[in-house]
C-alpha cells in the first residue's frame, strides 16, 4: 500500500509537469545552448593557446562539456527547493502532515519523475550532439569505471537533492530565502564543474577542492566517467562523496523536524 502511494505520487509529478508542457519542452531543450557557446569558446582558448591545459587538450574539453551538459540535465533539481519554500511560506504543508506520507519521501519521488521527464526530452538533442562532436567522444575502457560512474552520479543526484531541500527548510525560519538560495547556487555553479574542469584551477586551491561538497555534485561524475580518477582515488573520491550525502541528509532530517516543530508552534 505503501508503494502503491508513492507510484501515485510519481505519476501526479508527471502530470502536473505536462500542465505547462511548452514552457517545459522549451526551457529543457534551449537548456543545453550554452554548450555551443562553450565549444566555440574553448575551440579560441586552445587556438590562441597552441597547446594543452591541466592534461586536457580541445578533445578532452568538449567530452567533458558532453558529459556535464548530460549529467546536469539528468540530476540536478530543477525549483524544487522554490517549490518547497513556497509550500512552507503559503500554508500548504498543514495538509502534508495530516496525511500518513513522509515529506521527504513524497518529494523524491518528485524529484525523480522531474528527472525522468527532463532527461527523457533532452536526450535527443543530446544524441545529435553527440554524433556532431561523435570524434571528441571516448567511452570507458573498463567495466568497473561504468559502475562507479551509476554510483557516483546516484549520489550526486541525491546530494544536490538534499541540500536544496535543506535550503527550503530555511523558509521555516526566513520568508524569503532567494538571496540565501543565490549565493549558495552562485558557488555551486562555479565549484561544482559547470564552467570547466576544476582540476585546471590553481593548484593552492586544490585541497579545497578536493574536499568540498560541490566537486561531487558534477565534476567527480564526469572525471569517473573520463577515468581521470582511478585505483585508489577513485576509491577515495567515492567515499568523500558517499560522506558528504549522508551529511546532506542528516542536515536537511534536521532542519526539517525542527522546522516543524517550530510550524506547529507559531500555528497552534
């Protein structure tokens, strides 16, 4: 019975997705444009350069747009902490916790046909991507790297998942968390790999990189799948990452029972 809801739930999220079908079809489709302003880019950086950077020659660079641009659209959330705060902010989460579903549970599934559809509309755009720029494209040479890749990418799915929803529970406590949510964002979109590799960035600020949570949210992904990272680091990148997911979602249990708490209070 259990299941049974969650199936329904699932379904609810594909529909209400198609309610706005053409607002959905266009931003998914327009959303991988920048990848043709990124390759016309770093086409004029190696030209004008005349040799490689950090190990990556022009090739190298536009695989690793591919795979970024394909994990994006695969994983990361799309307003779903906007949608969570909004529901906070306007009253509606009475109505979730009268009913005999967990919160967090109803909004993965969410998360999850979000993604579905997302990556189901992309992936021919995708496709033709690929085969225009098929010559730069290398697959994994081993086994275990498909493995880790599905691993590493599950999990940063479900990081990214947790800290927007962690930043959604802010609204408990903060009206209006936009601001909160952009400066978060604006380091996410600059530490997590969306712009370039981070490993051509200084060497000083590699232990950071290294360690902080937004390396795992895309460019570990990506390095996996290039098999950039292999033996032992990738044993320990998994780790790193696997620890930074359960921290994400202690944080985002625990603002939630709190916020609740105080919800009920202020509420009656």
């Amino acid at each position: 019975m259990t299941l049974a809801k969650y199936i329904k739930v699932f379904d609810i999220g594909l529909q209400n997705t198609f309610v706005y079908r053409w607002n959905f079809l266009l931003r998914s489709v327009f959303g991988i444009v920048p990848l043709i302003g990124a390759v016309f880019f770093w086409k004029a950086i190696f030209q004008s350069k005349g040799g490689g950077i950090s190990g990556y020659d022009y090739s190298s660079m536009i695989f690793y747009l591919m795979i970024t641009v394909f994990l994006e659209n695969l994983i990361t959330p799309t307003e779903d902490e906007w949608q969570i705060a909004a529901e906070i902010r306007d009253g509606k989460i009475s109505s979730y916790l009268t009913k005999p579903m967990n919160y967090l549970g109803y909004r993965i599934v969410l998360f999850l046909s979000y993604r579905l559809l997302y990556i189901t509309v992309v992936l021919v755009p995708i496709i033709v991507l690929a085969w225009i720029f098929r010559d730069h494209l290398r697959m994994p040479e081993h086994a275990i790297t498909w493995l880790a890749f599905a691993l590493s990418t599950a999990m940063a799915a479900f990081l990214q998942f947790f800290i927007a929803y962690a930043l959604a529970m802010i609204a408990f406590w903060v009206l209006e968390i936009s601001t909160i949510v952009f400066i978060l964002y604006s380091f996410e979109f600059f530490l997590s790999g969306h712009v370039f590799p981070l490993d051509v960035m200084p060497a000083w600020l590699q232990g950071f990189i290294h360690w902080s949570p937004f390396t795992y949210e895309l460019f570990f992904p990506a390095q996996v799948f290039m098999e950039r990272v292999q033996g032992a680091a990738l044993a320990e990148g998994l780790a790193i990452e696997a620890g930074w997911l359960l921290l994400a979602w202690l944080c985002a249990r625990t603002l939630w029972t709190k916020g609740v708490r105080k919800y009920q209070a202020v509420g009656g």
